[in-house]
C-alpha cells in the first residue's frame, strides 16, 4: 500500500486526449529502413514508434513547446556526443567532422522515426572504444617508470578534440599511469596494481561489448528530452520498471538511486531515512568504484559496469551489511576513495518524517530554549487523507504538533531545518506556510497555455506567530524553495543558509503503451514537464530559486550544482503578482541589524572564519586539472592534501548538518550538533532576531501587495 508519494517534486498522471490509443491511427509514418553493417547496433521497429511518438507529445505538450528544428539538432548533437564522450578520450578531431552532417538533421529525423543518426553516432563509437581497449592492454604490458617528471590534465572537456590515434595513446598511457602510481602510493604492489587494473578494463570491455540496442537508444532519447528541459526524459522498460520499484516504497537496501556517468555508478539521489542518508557520509555526484560484502569481503571493482549489474551488488537483504568504496563528487585531484559501511535496511518513506529537538543555548549568561524541527521531505498519505482519516500522516500534522510541544516547552524562537529537502508533496508545502500565516496564497502554478492557478491556506488560524527562522541549502528544492520562498515573501520569517536549488517545474509521467499498443515490446515511461511554479510576488522559483536574507559561506556555485548548472533549465520570469498582505515581522531595519551582527562575527569568529577559508581553498583546489606522474611529487601532492585542516567531505558537512564517522560530540556540552556550523550559526541570527522581535500576537501590515 503506497502511503507516502515520494519524489522531487509532484508527479501526475497525465491525459492526452487529443492523441489517440493506436499508432496506426494517429498520423505517425516512419522512414524507410536505413542499412548498418552485420556488426552494428541497429534500432527496432518498436524504438522509431517510440522516439516520433515522444517527439510529438514534446513539441505539442512541453512546457515550453520547443520546435522541431535546426536549433533543438544542434543542442541534441551535442549533448548526444557529451554523453558518449563527455572527456574527449575516445573520438577523433575528424570524427567528429564526419558526424558534424547530422548536426542539423536530427531534428528532421525525430519528426519521422528515423534513428540513422544515433546508430552510425553510437556504432563509430564502439569502434573508437574497442580500439582504445586494444592500446589499453598494450600499455599494461610494459613497465612503469615512476622517476620521470611529467603530469598529466585528467580534465579534457574543455580540451579540443585529439588530432590523431597517438595523441590519444599519450593521454591513456598517463591516466592508467596515474592509477597505478595511486594505488603503488597506498601501499600496493606494482604487480597488484597492474594485475587489478587490467581485471578492471578486462571487465569494461566485456560490459561495453554487452550493449543492446535499448541501451544505446536511451542514452540518444535521453539527449533529446534533456535538450528540452532537464528534467524531462524517457525510460526505457528495465528502467521505467526499476523508477516504479522506486516510487512503491518497498526497497531493501541503501536508500539510493543511482545512475551511470562517465563509466562511474553515481548516487542522483538519497532517501531520506535510508541507510546512506542517515550514514551522512554518502551524497549526490559521489562515485562508487568498489562494492563488498559483509564485514570483510573483498571489494569489487565496479568502474565501467552497468547501473542494473551495480544495483544487483548494492541492494540486499534486511539486516545485511554492505561496504561501498566512495569517490567524492566533489572530490579534488588529490583525493581518494574513502570506504563506507551500510546496513541495508527496508527503504519505508513513512519513517522519513520530521523530527523535533529542544536547542539550548548560552546568551549573556542566560540559558535560552530555542526549538528545531527538521523536515527531509515533504510527506502525505493521499490515500489516508482521501479517506478522510483523521489520523493520516503528514508533514503538516507532524510540525503542528511539534510546535504545540515546543510552545509547552517555553521555546523563545522555532528553526525549521529544510536543508538538503529535495521537496515532496505541493499540497504540504502550502498547509505548511498555512501553520504560520493566517490565511493567504502561497504559490502559483503556471500552465502552457498560460492559464495561472493560485494555492491558497484557507485556514484563518495561525499556530505560532513567534520568531521564526528556515535554514536552507544549496540542496533544498521544489517544496522546500515553495514554503521558504512564501515564508520569506510574507516576512513572516528569515530564511539562513546558501541559496537554494531553483527548481521551479512540475513533471508528469506518461505511460507510453497507452498510445502504441500491440507491439512486440514494451516501449516505456516519458517523464514531462508541464508547469512552473511562480512565487505570490510573481516571481519564478526557477533558477534563482530562494536567496536567503543572510547568506551563509558556501561550497557550492550556481554553475556547478543547481538548475542553473543545466544548460537546458527553463529561464526565470515573473507572472502577475497576487493580492496578500505582509506581516511586521521582518523589515528593512531588524535585516540590517542582523546581518551586520553576522558580518562582525564572519570576523571574528573561529569557526565561520575557517568555513570559509575552507571553501575557499576547496574551490582553488577543485580548479586544479594537473598531476604529477612522478612519485614523490605525487606523495607531495597527496601529503599536502591530507594536511588541509578541513578535507572537502568535512567543509561540506559542517555547511549541511552531517555527522562525519570521526566526528564526536561536544562532551562538555553533550552536543550532537557541535559540529554543524550552520546550525550553530543559525541559532546566533535567530537569537538576534529574537532580540528584535516586535512582539507576539498577529501582526499584519495594511499594505496590500498587488
């Protein structure tokens, strides 16, 4: 029994009535049969329905309604060739010329079925890897000198493309050079590191030369949809069925789901409640690039597998325990993969609810309680609340609760903790916001055809009016941006941390079957974007997302994570502003009294003066693309790295609330939090806030936004 719809953001079933049950019916004509040789991949019959169908459901249905033309070929281009070859490591400068004839095609050949285009793309690539495997185990074969002073770029996707065979060679030669070196470094034999290196390609090239023609044709499909928009994509059955799997809530195993980039499996996203969320040691962009079994089994190196064959070693039963050997999405390159024990555990989304702690802290002498609550995700049993159950579970009723408790308590202030909230359900985001406003709209959602719909709290009680702090992250999204966003435009609350996500789009799920039935295969799920949500001040949540009142240091940039990293991501606007009123909570006086009594303590104080150099010297190090091939430069490098008083993983943890393994609590103070800067940081602007409050009671302006 499903009780809690999980997902980034909310997901429907959508109904296309104008596109009729049957194929033959609807008007779609494919092209004539294109020749590949005896040894190519070749597309199906059912893979041509399958991509005219989606090329017409996104030009007449997406959001944005993208045209079918030269400009859309050329981003398809690109991206189909990014995502073959994202490093530049397998095609040639004149392959690339040679395929630059369907820059401006492919737009014509998604109108008509044609797959030509993607096949010839894909099948050239096969031979460029098949030759790369050959020249791989060449260089294995002769020895090492680890004396000679050269290094290396390991980041070629701003590099041009190789002029020729050789030039290529160079660049494997020294990137399998530096594998050895690594590993010869950490105290492995250079017999081992060869022999287990050459296991590793042995074994990519048996899993590379396992490629279907479903695998090539969702890599080409998912170039087009994320071309659209990126978060539109096709699924072909495997993994439509394993997307299902994930929503029915009934996974044993890490709490995770993964995907393939760049020969590495790489977490998109954690659970919250599973085991490698609660582990606080696993998070979206890590690597796996070793699975073992129970406390001591032998790892298993998994570069260069398939998701589902990874998937296979990472889930298992209840109670079992798992090792995965991390490399860290933010990782620089001197870092190394770190080793990280789960238990898997039976991923239920209802234990995935909020959580509320009593906070006390030292001011003036004077001991204040101030109350968290912590919010993963926004969660609501649909069918309980269809059912009209007065008990049904949600994240509403839970903060509600949470907040009479905390009233009990006497607590000065209320941190609601939204950090690393991928979102959830839209119906919580609002009954949330209605918590802590009397009554009003909270968001707008905008449809293609430009028809604007308000949702409104339209519940006049207001549970708590005290001072009210969100702390949000770079990783808080959709839901999380929708109540941070409506509390900020209120000014019922102050919003802390780094600025949000920007994902201000609502998906569908389509279940293609329904429009190309009787075929000899399944033909998947398409996965649309059909709205946008827009703030009450009118302004899009997309891109900019929510910009805190004080903004902590951060790790991360818009163009490195978030929807302005995707070069796709539909842009901001804004819509008409709705009717609502502000509260005198927050004004233009207590924000400039609070963030100068932040920016006094940025100076002085220890903590947030090391975050931030730790930031800093982060994002030096991450713009770094050399390595010393000559090994005791390369310990040097290393050596130096290790030093760093904050390593990248613990920078990033003390800005997003994990619990590093070595990390051990404040004895003196009992403090789980000790090390959670934000947190600690949160608390000092909430008690000047508190400091600056103007009183309890409703307190709403008679200014009318318009």
């Amino acid at each position: 029994m499903k009780k809690v719809l999980f997902a980034l953001i909310p997901v429907s079933m959508l109904v296309f009535l104008s596109l009729q049950s049957n194929s033959s019916s609807s008007g779609l004509k494919f092209s004539q049969e294109h020749h590949f040789s005896a040894d190519d991949l070749q597309p199906t019959a059912t893979q041509k329905k399958v991509e005219e169908l989606v090329a017409q459901i996104l030009a007449n249905y997406h959001y944005r309604r993208v045209p079918l033309n030269d400009s859309l070929s050329s981003k398809v281009f690109d991206a189909y060739i990014k995502e073959l070859d994202g490093n530049k490591v397998f095609f040639l400068e004149s392959d690339i010329k040679d395929l630059e004839k369907y820059r401006f095609e492919i737009d014509d050949q998604l109108q008509k079925g044609d797959l030509t285009a993607a096949y010839d793309i894909y099948n050239l690539y096969n031979k460029r890897s098949k030759e790369r495997y050959k020249n791989v185990f060449t260089v294995l074969g002769k020895p090492f000198d680890f004396k000679v002073d050269e290094s290396y770029a390991p980041n070629r996707e701003k590099a041009a493309w190789a002029k020729d065979s050789k030039e290529l060679d160079d660049y494997w030669r020294k990137d399998i050079k530096r594998q050895i070196l690594d590993w010869k470094i950490g105290g492995k034999a250079d017999t081992t590191a060869v022999r287990e290196l050459t296991e590793r390609f042995k074994r990519g090239e048996k899993y590379a030369n396992r490629t279907k023609s479903e695998d090539v044709f969702q890599i080409y499909m998912n170039a087009f949809t994320e071309s659209v928009d990126p978060h539109t994509s096709y699924m072909i059955p495997k993994v439509s069925a394993q997307f299902n799997q994930e929503m029915s809530q009934s996974l044993e195993g890490i709490g995770a789901v993964l995907t393939l980039e760049n020969d590495y499996v790489t977490i998109k996203e954690t659970m919250p409640g599973g085991p490698a969320f609660k582990s606080k040691q696993i998070n979206p962009k890590d690597r796996i690039v070793g699975v073992a079994q129970g406390e001591n089994g032998a790892f298993t190196d998994i570069v260069g597998w398939f998701t589902d064959d990874a998937v296979k070693l990472i889930r298992g039963p209840k109670g079992t325990t798992v090792r995965l050997k991390i490399l860290a999405g933010n990782a620089t390159t001197s870092d190394l993969p770190k080793e990280v024990k789960l238990v898997r555990e039976k991923i239920k989304l209802e234990e995935q609810t909020a959580k509320k702690e009593i906070l006390k802290v030292n001011k003036d002498g004077r001991e204040v309680k101030l109350g968290l609550i912590t919010i993963p995700m926004f969660y609501r049993d649909f069918e309980g609340a269809r059912n009209n159950e007065s008990d049904f579970k949600s994240t509403t009723a839970d903060v509600k609760r949470f907040v009479n408790e905390l009233k009990t308590e006497k607590v000065e202030g209320i941190v609601i903790d939204l950090r690393n909230n991928g979102g959830g359900s839209l119906v919580e985001a609002v009954n949330l916001t209605g918590l802590f406003i009397t009554q009003g709209p909270v968001v707008q959602r905008r449809h293609p055809d430009g028809e604007i719909i308000q949702e409104f709290d339209k519940d006049p009680s207001q549970i708590y009016d005290g001072p009210l702090e969100i702390l949000v992250n770079r990783f808080s999204a959709s839901a999380s941006e929708i109540f941070a966003a409506a509390i900020q435009d209120y000014k019922r609350g102050i919003v802390v941390g780094e600025q949000t996500y920007g994902k201000g789009t609502v998906q569908s799920v389509v279940e293609l079957d329904r429009f190309l039935k009787g075929e000899p295969e399944n033909v998947g799920q398409l996965k649309i974007t059909m709205e946008k949500f827009y703030r009450i001040t009118g302004s899009s949540t997309q891109h900019k997302g929510v910009t805190p009142d004080v903004e902590l240091p951060s790790a991360f940039s818009a163009a490195e994570y978030g929807e302005s990293s995707q070069p796709s991501a539909l842009p901001w606007d804004m819509i008409a502003s709705t009717k609502y009123s502000t509260y005198n909570d927050i004004n233009d006086q207590i924000l400039y009294k609070i963030r100068s009594k932040y920016q006094e303590r940025i100076k002085t104080d220890l903590e947030l003066k090391k975050l931030k150099e730790d930031f800093e010297n982060w994002k030096r190090l991450k713009e770094k693309n050399s390595i010393s091939l000559q090994e005791d430069k390369r310990k040097k490098e290393i050596d130096e790295q290790k030093k760093k008083s904050t390593q990248p993983e613990t920078a990033v943890a003390n800005s997003s609330g994990e619990i590093l393994p070595d990390a051990k609590a404040d004895d003196a103070k009992n403090d789980k939090h000790s090390k959670d800067t934000y947190l600690k940081e949160s608390e000092k602007i909430l008690l000047d806030l508190i400091a600056s409050y103007p009183g309890s009671g409703i307190k709403v302006t008679q200014v009318e936004k318009k």
